[in-house]
C-alpha cells in the first residue's frame, strides 16, 4: 500500500529538483515505512510506501529493471498471484518472496498494455518503459486505489492523492464547475457520474478500470474491463451452486487476509458482513492466527425509534456471529461525543472532495482509527454484498413468475415468504401484483415532488444535463430513470462510478491510518460468478437472498442466517448525535443562505424551504428527513468551496 507519484517531461526538460520534492514532501503527513525516488533525465518516479503484505516488507519501490528498461511504482495488493505465477512461468522457489509490483512489472512485459485485464485486485500503477519512451498506468476495475493526474503540452504529472498536485507552481486550484454541477443534480449518495473529473479544473482523475498511455506529447485512455451480463452457469443443481459458491467465495476471502500484520473485519448483525468472518476466522485458523471484528453500535443514551422491522443496535445478533464462530476478538464503538456535522472537514480533508456519506462518515472513519491503534494491516469490508453475494429481492422475481403464469410456484414461494416474514399472503400478493403491473398503483400518474438542488441557470451553463443523459440515466429531478431491481442491479455493475466515492475514501484512509479496506464481496471473480447464475438461485423457497443463506449453513447461526423479519439500519442515530451542536449547524445553514455566491448555484427556493425545518424542536426522529438532507448536502459543498477558494 502506496501513495505513489511522478512526472514526465514530455518536452526532454530534466526534472526540476523543487517540483518533485515538493510532491514528495506533501505526502510527509501520511506514515510511511519507506520512500523512495527515481530519476532519470525527463523522468520521476516516487513511492510513499506502506508494508501491508508479508512481500512488501523491504520492497524497493520505485523498482527499475535494468534488463528490460522498466521502471515501475504501484500501489497495489494483487489477488490472484497463484494464477499469475501459473501464466508468468515463475518457478516455485521464487513465489513467497515477490512482491505484488514486480507480478504486474512482468504482466506488463508479456501482455503490453492488455495486463491490467489479468490482474485481480485493488491497484494503482505507472511504468515507465524506456525503450519505448512510454509511461503507462492502470487503476482496478472498481477504484479501490485511486490515481490522480494533470497534464499539458510539456509535462504530465500524477499522484495518489490531490493535494501533492496543488502544491505545484503550474497547476492551478480553480474549482471545476462541471464536478460541482453533477454533485448537485444527482440524488442519492452518488457525487458525481464523469469519473474522469475533480473538483479542481486542472487535475483529473483517472477512472476505474482503466488504463493511460502518455507517448510522443500525447495522453490517451483505454476501458480495459467491461463486466457483461450473462447466465452462463446453467442448469447446475442447487448443491452445485452452492458449493462453487462457497469455493470462489472462500477464495476471494482467502487472498484478502495475506498480510504480516494482524486481521480485522467489520461486522453488522446481517449475512454479507457475518459471511466474511466466517470464511475468514476458518482460514485464520490455520494460521494461529485471530480475527478482531470491529462493531458500530448507538451511544448509550439514545433511544430506538424505528419501526419493529428495524434494529439500529445489532449487537445481540453480532455476538451471536461471534459466539457461533468462536475464536473472535470482539470489539464495539459507540463514538461518543462524535458526530456528522462536527466532523465535515476532517472526512473532506481526507476525502479531499465534497460527500454525500454524511450519516456514516464519523464512524467509517473511527474504525480506521482504531484498526490502526490495533496494529491492524487489513479491515474486511462486505460493503458490495447487496448486490453480488447477498442479493435477491423476492418481489420482482414473484413478479416474474406471475407473468409467466407460473402460478402454482408462486403460490406455494409466497406461503413459505408469509411465514418467513411473518406477513400475511394477501399483503404479499398485492405487493407482487403492484411490482408485475406498476399501472395498477394508486397516483402512479402523479409526478414526483423531487425538484433538483442545482440553480437552473448555473445547469444551463455547465450543461449537466445533457452531460448526464450520456453516462447516468436520470430524470431532471436527480432520480434514476430506472425502476425495476434487475435492472438497476445489472447498471449498478456496468457503471464506473457507482463505487468510485466511498473507494475513493476507504483509498484516503488508509493512507492517513496504514489500515488497508478489503472487501470479498467486491472480488471481480465473485461478482462475475454472481452475474452468470439464473435469477432463481437468489430466490426460492420463501427465501429472499437465498444463495448466502443456504450457502452459509454451518457457517452462521440460523438466527442471523434465516433471518428475515428485523433489518439492521446504521447512522439512524446522526441527528440524535448533533442535537448538542444544534445552534452552531442552524448558524451555519443560515450563513449559507445569506452567502449571494452560493445562492447562484444552488436551487435558491428549494435550500431556502429546508431552512424552515430549523424552525421546528429538533428529535432524533428527523434523520429521514428530506429537508435536513438538503441542508447536510448543501452545507458540505459550501464548506469546501469556502475553505478551498471561489
């Protein structure tokens, strides 16, 4: 684990001695166990390296091999090392001992600029070849490191993160209004939709799942991976299913906890997190090794306000994981005293850009703390399992079925989901009716009372929504176009940038706390076995997320596993944590209101009626608030443009 930079003088100028140290010496804040250089005539390469696999350990990076005129930095942990290793030709004597730089230094040198497509894992890359005068670079099919660069006619310059670029005399801080303007228009947690682009006009980003070529005054970017949607895994039996789950499964965990250091997760009462420690805690084992967890739960004094179905303490169903599994180190943070709103500029200033993650970011950020107070090298994270290895919402399948008239299955699927869920078959059935037959819905002709936070005439000037209907199918109010769940899911994993903010974070932090983020259910071998078997694997005998479910059976305890009746829900407990800053937020909301430059962004009438909301007794109850999203949305945005210049 790396922060990485350099510079090339596209135009033969040697490397100006100040430029790099500059860059070099803006990455002092994050702890190091080694940084290195290398120079050569119009070229630099540096590395702010972090040991975290039992390989990096005393790895020299930046690495030159002289024999093929190759230089390469890299910030990267490499997953499938046995399969490389395999295509590679490397002799076994040499296989525990090479680091992950020099694997993708040799995939570069079989395969050319086609090797990212080999590579499995969270990387962020650029050689140098020399006998061909090209620089060449790569990020991960998802971002999980990140890669940030600005070039013009003379001199293209990267880094890890941003700020060592800004440090630079010739290249400018001026904000990027076309960044700004898809921060305001897409709802949800989405910051914006190019990711090729910053918030700074000057410096640009390289998107996931792709590659750049800098050769003879030019810079180009290839895609270089596409996910395609396909059934190929067919008519397999239910145990077949599950046990080639289980295998790829158990190995993208396996390849996930290779590090020196000691092995953390975090872990909610649900399946995807449970599923994790689980297949984890059973490898670790074999090592002599224990698994810390790492648990959010609410303070003390607050009081659960959610419906029945919803439980914001999942800590009785946690310590049931744990005691189900054994051999846990079991730990739990309430963070007290922290919260959304007092912690705006610390996550920005790792963040480096404006969020919408507010309602977690307080404590997304603390388990970083703490791993890194517990000698943590990796923290397991099921962060994507909603959508690879837990998905399976009943209903559009149930909907599926009564399209096709198959009515005997879907009458016996919907009594065993009654009892399952503790609903009654009449309630289910509407529901499944309302989902094959959208039109039947009572006000389904209403239009959506959604208005877009974006000013109109600062959308007509950047043209943000002619933009978006090229990358992010949304109607004018900000809201996904697409409705049905197979949909969504099948462009959730189509589109780059669905996971590009919260990567882009986890990226930061553990630069900032030495911890590296992994998460399984990200792995690009899980989610390409998750997308080749039919629907009905994820759905069947009354069970929604069937294929963990049934594919976890003596891994997690039937209570967390069957589970089907009570939703864990996080960060249910943000207003309740800023109510004692109540008078320093509404302070502040109505200097944004008051502040005319802002106003000319943001949709004037629609900030100003949230503002109202401020006039009415604050209660934890108001975390679902609409307004107060608007208010924490705005606001994050106006503080960043305030501390980084108009």
């Amino acid at each position: 684990m790396s922060a990485i930079a350099g510079i090339y003088q596209m135009n033969k100028e040697p490397i100006n001695t100040d430029h790099y140290k500059r860059i070099m010496d803006s990455l002092l804040h994050f702890p190091a166990d080694d940084t290195q250089v290398w120079i050569k005539d119009e070229v630099f390469l540096g590395c702010h390296a972090q040991w975290i696999t039992p390989e990096s350990v005393d790895e020299m990076l930046p690495f030159y091999d002289v024999e093929q005129g190759m230089v390469i930095t890299s910030d990267a942990i490499i997953d499938n090392r046995i399969e490389l290793f395999e295509k590679l030709q490397i002799s076994e004597n040499k296989r525990k001992t090479i680091p992950d730089s020099y694997l993708i230094l040799q995939a570069y040198k079989k395969w050319g600029d086609d090797c990212p497509e080999y590579l499995v894992g969270d990387f962020a890359f650029v050689i140098w070849d020399e006998k061909r005068q090209k620089l060449f670079g790569a990020r991960d099919f998802s971002g999980g490191r990140t890669l940030y660069y600005n070039s013009d006619l003379t001199q293209f310059t990267f880094c890890t993160t941003i700020k060592p670029l800004l440090s630079l005399p010739y290249i400018s801080s001026v904000l990027n209004q076309e960044w700004i303007a898809e921060f305001l228009v897409i709802a949800g947690m989405v910051d914006v939709a190019d990711t090729s682009i910053t918030p700074y006009k000057e410096i640009k980003q390289l998107p996931p799942a792709h590659s750049i070529t800098v050769q003879n005054g030019k810079v180009s970017l290839k895609q270089y991976k596409y996910l395609k949607w396909e059934s190929s895994l067919q008519n397999l039996s239910n145990n077949e299913y599950i046990e080639a789950f289980q295998e790829v499964f158990q190995q993208a965990v396996s390849s996930r906890i290779r590090t020196y250091k000691t092995v953390g997760a975090q872990l909610s009462g649900g399946l995807d997190s449970g599923s994790i420690v689980s297949f984890a805690a059973r490898e670790l084992k074999k090592q002599n090794k224990q698994l810390h967890t790492f648990s959010y739960i609410p303070p003390s004094d607050f009081t659960d306000y959610t419906p029945k179905h919803l439980v914001a303490n999942e800590k009785p169903y946690i310590k049931s994981t744990v005691n189900y599994i054994g051999g846990l180190k079991d730990h739990y943070f309430d963070f007290e005293g922290r919260d959304s709103y007092s912690e705006i500029d610390s996550v920005m200033s790792h963040m480096e850009t404006p969020y919408k993650f507010y309602v977690n970011s307080f404590w997304l950020k603390g388990m970083f703390e703490q791993a890194n107070k517990m000698d943590i090298g990796i923290l397991l994270n099921g962060g994507r399992g909603n959508l690879s290895i837990s998905w399976g919402d009943a209903f559009p399948f149930y909907a599926q079925l009564l399209k096709r008239f198959k009515w005997v299955r879907l009458l016996s699927e919907v009594k065993s989901f009654s009892n399952n869920v503790g609903s009654g078959r009449k309630t289910i059935l509407s529901s499944v009716l309302n989902q094959a037959f959208p039109i039947l819905q009572r006000n389904s002709n209403l239009s959506t009372t959604h208005t877009p936070l974006i000013n109109q005439e600062f959308a007509n000037r950047t043209r943000v929504y002619d933009k978006l209907r090229n990358l992010y199918e949304i109607d004018k109010t900000g809201q996904s176009l697409i409705k049905d769940s197979v949909a969504l899911r099948k462009q959730h994993f189509e589109q780059l940038f669905q996971w590009n903010a919260s990567n882009s974070l986890a990226a930061k932090l553990s630069l900032h706390y030495s911890v590296w983020k992994r998460d399984p259910t990200n792995d690009l071998r899980v989610i390409r076995f998750c997308m080749s078997i039919p629907h009905e694997q994820y759905v069947q005998n009354g069970l929604n997320r069937a294929l963990i479910r049934r594919a976890t059976e003596n891994y997690l305890p039937d209570n967390v596993r069957l589970n089907m009746r009570v939703r864990g829900v996080q960060g249910v407990d943000w207003v309740h944590r800023i109510i004692p800053k109540w008078n320093d937020f509404t302070s502040e909301v109505v200097t944004m209101c008051n502040d005319k430059t802002f106003m000319e962004i943001v949709n004037e009438e629609k900030l100003l009626d949230a503002k109202e909301c401020l006039n009415d007794p604050v209660r934890p109850q108001h975390a679902y608030s609409s307004h107060l999203k608007v208010l924490m949305d705005s606001l994050v945005l106006f503080r960043f443009i305030k501390n980084e210049g108009r």
